[in-house]
C-alpha cells in the first residue's frame, strides 16, 4: 500500500486534511473602505471600522461576496443561495473587537472537489468542506523593542476566505500538490494572487495517524503555515511525532501546534478549541447575503478558461503531452505565452518545440533571474521568429541558444532575424563546405576515422569537431550525412 510510514510497530498511514485562508483580491477590506494595499507604514490603512470604535457598524463589500462566488464555481462546489454572518469569540492583542466575523452555520461556498495530478499518470481527488468568508486579524510585532510589543492593524478586517478541505490527503506530497493546484486555480480566476510571501495565503494543517484501515485518529493542527516547502515539512514531521508516542503507549492530544522549520518541530501553542469554545452566535449588524441565480449565472459566464479545461485542450488541439500541458497550465500568463508563440502571425508552428523551448531554455533563464516567463525579455512575436529560424533552416538549434541569450541580454528587444544576419550567424547549408571541414577533420584524425568505420557510435565525436571547426554553424543534419558516405557508414 502507497504512502505508508514504518514504525517500530509495522506501517502507519497519515491522514491530512487542509484549512487555507486566502486573502481575497479586492482593493477595500471586507466591511469598510480601507485600503487592502501591502506594505503601508503601520496603522495606516485602518478604519474607524476596523479598529472597532464604539458605534461603527460593518457594511459588506460585494466585490468579497463576488469573489468568493467565483471561486465556489471553479472549485465546482455547491452556491449557497443565502448564508449568514456569525461571530467568532476569541482574544488576540491584534484583533480589536475581541471577537471574528465569520461564517459558521451557513458558509457561502458549500461542499465541491478539486482533482490533483501527482505525477502524469496518477491524480487523485480531494474533497472541498466548504468555503466562508471572514475577516483577517491585525498583525503583532514583537521585534520592535526589547520591553513591548506593538499592534499593526492594516491587515486587520482584510477579506479572507477559508477553504476547508477533506481529510482526503495522505501523504506531504499530496498536500503539497493539493495546495499548488488550489493556487493556480485561485491565480486563475482572479480571486486570490496566491502570495505566500506576503502571507496572502497560508495554510493550517491538520495531521492524524492511524494504522490501515483503522479509524480516524486523534488530529492535530499546525498553524499559519506559509510555504508549500514548509507544508510538506510540517506533515512529516508531525506525523513521526504522532507515531512516536503512540508506540511508546502515549495518546494524542489534540492541540494546535507551531511549526519552526528551523529546528524541524512542531511545537504546542494551545489546547485545540472546539466550535463551542468560541461562542458563535449570529452578527446582529449583519444581514444574511441573499442572492438569486442570475448572479450565480452572471459570475459563471465570466470565469476564465480553468486550468483543468485548459490543459484537456493543450492536449486535443496542439498534440501535446499531458505532462507538457499541465506545466504549460501551471500559470495563466505562461499558458497564455505558449498560445500567442503557437499562433503568432497566423502560422502553424509544431507546439512541440514551442513548448520545449519555454519548460527548458526560457524558464531556466526566467528561474535564474526570479523573473516570470512573461517578463524574461522576450516577446511571444520574437519566440516564434527564432522557432521559425530553425524550421526554415537558417541557424540550427545550438545557434539558436546563442541568439536566445543575446535576445535575453545585450539584444534584448532586437529582431531575431535582423539579429541572425547582423552577427552573421546564418546556418550554413552549402554542402561542398561541409564536405570540406568534413575531410579536414577526417584527415586530422585518421586513427579515430579507421575505428570509426568498425565502431558507429563514434560518429557522434566527429559531428562534434566538424560543429566545432565551423562555429556551430553548418547544418548538423548535412554534416552527419556527410560523414556517414566518407567513413562508409551509410
């Protein structure tokens, strides 16, 4: 059976299930019209609102509610037609009111699923709970001074919606794949940037262990995790935890936990809470969001192409692979690279070397320079005039890396084929110079000649010197050629 950890009692099976909070992409906050910018100086971007001053009541930002819709319908989930507000009792320093709005009882988003590729040939299913909104807490600052600490409260009342997830996960791997792929849908659509950085989204993680097939174990939940890395991170080391104290007779308590990747633990923050611990009861300021399905239906109409139905379509109209497509799929904007360098002026290209050339040279450049695809310094125009080039025979494919990066750099922006001829970096195709460095080179190297005619796979060192005492420019397949009718190889 996949998936399963060893133990010193035989094989253990961690169930996962994911709580995410995405900040929802609106410029003003959930229930005022402050500022939802990042990276304000403290306190800046704050409300009467949302600083809970006495007689300052709520009202909904719609764009939130609009927002979250969208993402029920890609998440292919079930649209509450009405839901309610609730409030969520608790303290923090950083959050004002003493209490979260939420949603409990009656989320917007109910039950839906998400399918998640591990690898090309396996995907699996994950289970959507449901989906609320609510209002984020401030921020408290405990490096500011030696004595105090301090409160930041733009953040505070920031729309979040919270994506609750099956325990259907189980493995870190799952998990991980899980929350990329929640991230590009969300990317997608528009509803969240997916920022983990910036904490835009994170995720509280919840890990149980049990033997195959034995019932549900006692879960634990990791709070505000903040990297895809540290997600995975956090589920293997919890679950070894778990398992550790069970064989040592110990019994899970279930808590709510910290993860320090610095050490590689997990460590216990509070008693875990129970939805009675927190005291909900409806938000009297607060009616409940009603609204009919010519709303739903308007918001479905506007969805972008999913990145599931895009992938089937990278498949069915350019040949693709899957693999090539759902890395192609992974990011919108790359996506939308690939098909205007497909497309470009109205010609067929073979997607095959388009996409190649975007998952290898241009994304290792883009990678190294923490740039995006799109944003690397070559147009999708210029993308398809070097493809172009190749097909046509005017430079071969080693030419053809030399002139990416001097489009990516010192050229950038220049005409590839105005380039090409300015560095006199044409192909050459001339077959009698060919045959010519090919005698040359045969001759340099009689003994190696000789072998090669009784030894095939030497061909390869020879293509290479002639490439070499051409620049790199004859045409590889003519200098093959060639070499195959002089050392009798055809």
């Amino acid at each position: 059976m996949a998936n399963l950890i060893n133990g010193a009692t035989g094989d253990w099976e961690v169930v996962v299930g994911l709580e995410v909070h995405a900040q929802v992409t609106s410029k003003a906050k959930l229930f005022s019209g402050a500022s939802t910018a990042f990276g304000a100086e403290p306190n800046t971007h704050v409300s009467l609102v949302d600083a809970a001053m006495p007689g300052m009541l709520p009202v909904i930002n719609v764009e939130c509610v609009r927002q979250a819709v969208r993402t029920g319908l890609g998440l292919k989930a079930q649209i509450n037609k009405r839901s309610s507000f609730d409030r969520k009792n608790y303290f923090y320093p950083d959050l004002p009111q003493g209490y979260q709005i939420s949603q409990y009882k009656s989320p917007v988003v109910g039950e839906g699923e998400i399918q998640v590729d591990l690898t090309p040939e396996r995907s699996f299913r994950v289970g959507i709970e449901r989906l609320h909104l609510e209002q984020d807490a401030g921020k408290s600052l405990h490096d500011q001074s030696a004595t105090m600490s301090f409160v930041d409260l733009n953040r505070s009342g920031v729309a979040l919606m919270e994506i609750v997830s099956k325990p259907d996960m189980r493995s870190a791997e799952e998990a991980k794949a899980y929350v990329t792929k929640l991230r590009t849908i969300l990317r997608y659509i528009g509803s969240c940037d997916g920022d983990m950085e910036k904490g835009n989204l994170r995720a509280d993680v919840n890990v149980s262990v049990r033997k195959p097939g034995a019932p549900l174990g006692t879960r634990c939940e990791i709070k505000n995790v903040n990297s895809i890395r540290f997600i995975g991170q956090a589920i293997e080391v919890e679950a070894r935890r778990q398992i550790a104290i069970i064989e040592d007779g110990g019994v899970i308590e279930q808590e709510t936990r910290l993860y320090d990747p610095g050490r590689g633990e997990t460590r216990s923050m509070r008693s875990k809470e129970e939805a009675h611990d927190y005291r909900y009861f409806p938000d009297p300021d607060l009616l409940p969001l009603e609204f009919d399905d010519a709303f739903i239906d308007a918001l479905r109409a506007d969805l972008p192409e999913l990145p599931d139905d895009k992938k089937a379509r990278f498949m069915r109209d350019y040949g693709l692979s899957a693999y090539d497509s759902a890395i192609l799929c992974a990011e919108r904007e790359i996506a939308a690279y690939f098909e205007d360098t497909a497309r470009h002026g109205g010609q067929k290209r073979d997607a095959k070397i388009v996409a190649n050339w975007i998952m290898g040279d241009l994304s290792a450049f883009a990678n190294a320079n923490s740039l995006a695809v799109a944003d690397a310094g070559l147009s999708p125009a210029g993308l398809a005039t070097l493809v172009d080039l190749i097909g046509e025979g005017v430079i071969s494919g080693k030419i053809a890396k030399d002139v990416l990066l001097l489009l990516l750099g010192p050229e950038r922006g220049a005409d590839p084929r105005a380039l090409v001829q300015a560095r006199g970096l044409v192909q050459v195709n001339d077959t009698g110079a060919i045959e010519a460095a090919v005698d040359a080179v045969i001759a340099a190297n009689a003994d190696k000649a000789e072998q090669a005619r009784t030894k095939p796979g030497m061909l390869g060192w020879f293509v290479g010197q002639v490439m070499k005492t051409t620049g790199g420019k004859a045409n590889p397949q003519s200098v093959s050629d060639a070499l195959k009718r002089k050392l009798g190889l055809d």
